[in-house]
C-alpha cells in the first residue's frame, strides 16, 4: 500500500496524506476552497479527502501556520515553495507500451544534464542523434524539484516532483516514450543521502526524518531506519521506475548513506516491485568501492571513479587531489583496474589521509564497473570546469577513448564527448541572499588548498555558482572538430556493438601487463569463448605492443608508438 502523496479515491476524490510527527492539527488547504483538518492516524500520519483532479493545487498549513508544499508532491507551481499539484502520470498514452529494456551488457550510456540540453523537449529532440550514434542509454542528472530555476539536481527537496524548470510530468514521460521509440534506455541519478538546502520543509513537521546526532557532508543523516522514511525512498524509486518507465537508477554517493541493510532492502523491494519481465538496472555510486554490494542479484554495477582518475593522471600529469591515489605507478594501476575493475581494494589512500579503501573485486566480472574519462563531477569540481579537450591533446585523447569504448567494462560518456566539446561543465546553483554568499564563497574555500588558488584574490576569479552565466556556459557547444569526434565515436561504438557486446556476459578477465611507464595491455576471455586484447601507450616514448595476439579489430597510430592504441579479437 502507497502511504505518500495524493491517491485518487474515486468519484471526484483524492486522498491526501502528511507524516507529521511533530503536528497536532495540521490542515490541507486546496485552492480556493476551505481549509480541511487533517485526521490523525497511528504513528504520525494524518489524511483528508477532497474534492479534486489532475491540476488542482494544494498544500499543508502547520500548526504555526507556515504552508508547506506536499514533501511526496508530484509537481510544483510556483518552485518549492510554492503550490503542489495533484498529477496523474499514468494518464500518458505510451506510445511503447511493448518495450522491456535492455540488456546490461549492451549500455553504451551518455549522462546528460537536463536543463542544460534546453528541458525535457530540448533532449527529446536530441534523441536520434544520439541514438544514430550507436548510445543505448542516457542518464539523467538528478531531475527532481530543487531551489530556483537551476541546479545540477543534488539539492533537490521534492523527491517526486520533476523540476518545473525542465518541463511537466508529461514531458517528461514523452521523453521516455521517444526514447523507448529509438531504442533507447533511459536511467536516473537520485539522491537518497540527503536533501537540498533551500525549500526543504520536513524537519518542521517530521524532524525523525533525520539523525540529528549524525552529521554529514550535508547536516543530520537522513533516518533510513524509519519505517515511514523507508517507505518515502521505496515509493518514489518505484515511481519513477514504474510510473515514469525509466529502465534504471543510479543511487548517489550510497556512501553517505550509511545503512547497507536499508540500500539492500530498498533494492530487492525495486526488483520485487518491477518483477522478472523488465531489465531494471541498479547502479551504485560509491566512495568506499565496496564490492559486496556487487554480488549477483541486487545491483548491476558501481561507477568506477579509478578507471577515470587513473586514465586522468596517465593523460594530464595531474597529481592533487583524488588523482594523488594513482600518482606513483599509474601503469600498474591502469593494468589492475582493466584486469580487476577497482584499483584500491583495501589498500591506504593518500586522499582520505591513509585509510584503506575498497575491498577486493577481481571476482566480479567487468560489466560490474561503469567507466568513463568525465562526468559531471570530474569536470564539474574543476574550479573552471575544464574538459579534457583542454587539458590534454586531440590523439591521446582519442586513444584513451578507444580504451573505453573497446574495454569489457560498460563505457559511460558525458554530454558532448561525443562533439568533441570544449565548453566547460560548471558548478551552478541559483540560491539567493544569504544562501547564495554561503554557497559561492564555500565553493572558492574548497579550492584554498589548491597552488593555484591559495591566494583569495586568485579564487575571486572562480566562477560564481549562482550567476546565471555559469548555467549558460554549461551547456555543451560542439568543438573545432564536432565531425571528426562524431565519427571518432561512432566507429569504436559500432566495433563494440558488433564484436564485444554479444559475448560480453559471462567475460572474465586474462590478466594485464605493465608495457612502459604509461602503457599497458589487457587481455579477457569473452562469453563465448572469444579472446579480445587491448594494448595502449600514452607515454612519450614508444614501447613493444604485444605480437600473435589475435585479428586486428581496430588501431590508432603506429603500433607501440606515443599515443597509439591497438584491439584484437579472436573468434572461438
């Protein structure tokens, strides 16, 4: 049974439901009617029913008297703080209604930032394109409603309501239907470790939805162990998967949410939810790299940050920061991760002080890591936002990009990789007043450690998140060389769709050998008894490439030379 948000009870009615612990007499206000008390149930929870359909705007008024938007509302009028709207998303005529998903293993996944790519009609025209390309999937920064008109999603309030800045519900299932239409999946960030700083409501009515002795990057944690907050996550995973047919989520930083036993609950609740007929897709973001949560059963696989910040130190010399972890033998690391998938399997981290981080995956097989050289995080937490277009030159980029695309691991690109963009990809926000000074000068504090910006009229210059030339900046602009990229992608792409793809489950790992100061080769034995190998240098000097290892599937530059990568395939 549903215990959050509007339900429609029939003939004219909905019913509308608060927990409110901390209430006595909480009342629902409906647009232009009187005010309605609430009835109190067990454990916190009121209800009334109203007259009311698709479009009618509502709230809750306090017992202080403050009106507070429905913290399960399915869509705002008027921002977070503003009215909610009852919303009936199973109301769209889905046009593919037949489509089950897709197989893990055929991901070819580009994440996108919706706001950026003009809304949910602005990315729906996109599609072809992508689609055209040979991308399978596309994930969306989180869509949820948040504080001002633009965001990267992280600090959403309103968990069930699609941003009003992005388009309606009903946009944003068209966009899904399109997407279906093409052949394409279409996966979630969400966000379940905590909430944003502007508009969020629930520690007035419901303070046991956090843990206030438990502290976090972003306040109290937030109390999983509630039955009531349990409930609050599983609804609207299920909604969004159920109601919006997306074909999968990723849980953000799951580290942070501290309670493994709920994350694991809540994904056998989902495959329970969405039965055995759908490919469903759960993906884990996490500092720890804890391999556990990889078993076979509950979840498909964990963004691998050290296949990026290993491929970022081989290509860019960077060493400060998370990249210090991979600064010695980053060969060596390189191989590890291609023949292993995590590269810190317990061992001390420079970056977290010398703790250990990880625990060993070289049982899992490689479609349990999604890789990428950038997301919205690597570029974004750049003080300038600078992609790799920038940092690094055209041909050992390229090369790094044959090694994504063309390695067992699910290859996760960002918006406008596949353009060759130079434009940079941003931290922004549009907070207000004090807020707003809070989160710009944070932003510039972060970086003080930095060279580069130890001095505070070097990180003046640090762009301010809230100006609204920040967002406008952000979006993905095609680069000198957009046609050549494009086609670039398109090559390696339909080179794995056709000779890896197909024998991809069942893969294992052949090992890897340290070739050089910054080459390596990696070899796998596929599904079907096919052996694909993969050698690569990113050095300044060339090094002896494997010889008898297979058919040439694909080369770049001379084989061993600077900047050259090769693939072989080998059929059973």
């Amino acid at each position: 049974m549903r215990l959050w948000g509007p339900i429609e009870a029939g003939s004219g009615t909905w019913r509308f439901t608060l927990w409110a612990p901390a209430q006595s007499e909480p009342q629902l206000e409906i647009e232009g009617a009187d005010p309605i008390a609430l009835i109190a149930a067990e454990g916190g929870w009121f209800h009334g029913d109203a007259e009311a359909a698709p479009g009618t705007r509502y709230r809750f008024r306090l017992d202080d008297g403050e009106a507070v938007p429905d913290p399960a509302s399915r869509a705002q009028s008027g921002g977070v703080h503003g009215w909610s709207v009852v919303t009936d998303t199973l109301k769209h005529d889905w046009q593919t209604s037949g489509w089950s998903g897709r197989r893990w293993e055929e991901a070819i996944i580009q994440e996108v930032h919706v706001g950026a790519c003009g809304g949910f009609r602005g990315l729906a025209d996109e599609l072809p394109r992508l689609a055209d390309i040979g991308i399978t999937a596309i994930e969306l920064m989180p869509v949820n409603a948040f504080g001002g008109t633009r965001n990267w999603g992280y600090d959403g309030v309103l968990p069930f309501a699609p941003a009003e800045s992005y388009g309606s519900p009903e946009d944003l299932c068209a966009l899904i239907d399109r997407a279906h239409g093409l052949g394409l999946m279409v996966l979630l960030d969400v966000v379940y470790n905590h909430f944003g700083p502007d508009g969020n409501y629930l520690g007035a009515f419901a303070p046991d939805f956090f843990h206030a002795g438990v502290d976090t990057p972003w306040g109290s944690a937030v109390a999983v162990d509630q039955p009531a907050v349990a409930a609050y996550f599983r609804e609207n995973a299920l909604m969004w998967l159920e109601d919006y047919r997306f074909d999968g989520l990723r849980f953000d930083a799951v580290h942070a949410i501290g309670n493994t036993a709920f994350l694991d609950w809540l994904a056998g609740a989902i495959r329970k939810g969405t039965g055995p007929h759908r490919h469903v897709h759960l993906i884990l973001e996490n500092a720890h790299n804890d391999a556990a949560r990889l078993a076979p059963g509950l979840y498909d696989a964990q963004w691998n940050d050290d296949f990026h910040n290993v491929l970022h130190v081989l290509l860019t010399d960077e060493t400060s920061g998370y990249y210090q972890d991979c600064a010695d033998s980053p060969a060596g690391r390189l191989a590890r991760c291609l023949s292993e998938g995590f590269i810190y399997q317990g061992e001390p981290s420079a970056n977290r002080g010398g703790k250990g981080r990880g625990t060993p995956s070289a049982h899992l097989p490689p479609t349990a890591f999604v890789s990428f050289l950038q997301n919205h995080d690597r570029i974004g937490n750049r003080a300038f936002g600078e992609r790799l277009t920038l940092l690094t030159d055209g041909a050992r980029l390229r090369t790094a990009t044959a090694l994504l695309l063309l390695s067992p691991q699910i290859p996760l690109l960002f918006m406008g990789d596949e353009r060759g963009s130079q434009s940079p990809f941003l931290f922004f926000t549009d907070f207000h007043d004090a807020l707003a000074d809070t989160v710009r000068e944070g932003r510039r504090r972060a970086f003080a450690k930095v060279d580069a910006f130890r001095d505070a009229a070097d990180r003046a210059h640090i762009p301010d998140p809230n100006a609204g030339d920040s967002f406008a900046a952000s979006r993905p602009q095609s680069g000198p060389d957009a046609a050549a990229w494009e086609a670039c992608y398109r090559h390696l792409i339909g080179l794995r769709s056709r000779f890896i793809v197909p024998r991809l489950h069942g893969t294992t790992s052949q090992g890897a050998e340290i070739l050089g100061e910054k080459a390596v080769s990696a070899s796998w034995r596929l599904g079907d008894g096919a052996s694909l190998m993969l050698a690569i240098n990113l050095g300044a000097e060339a090094v002896d490439f494997p010889s008898g290892a297979g058919e040439p599937l694909f080369a770049r530059g001379e084989m061993g030379a600077p900047a050259s990568f090769a693939a072989w395939f080998t059929p059973l």
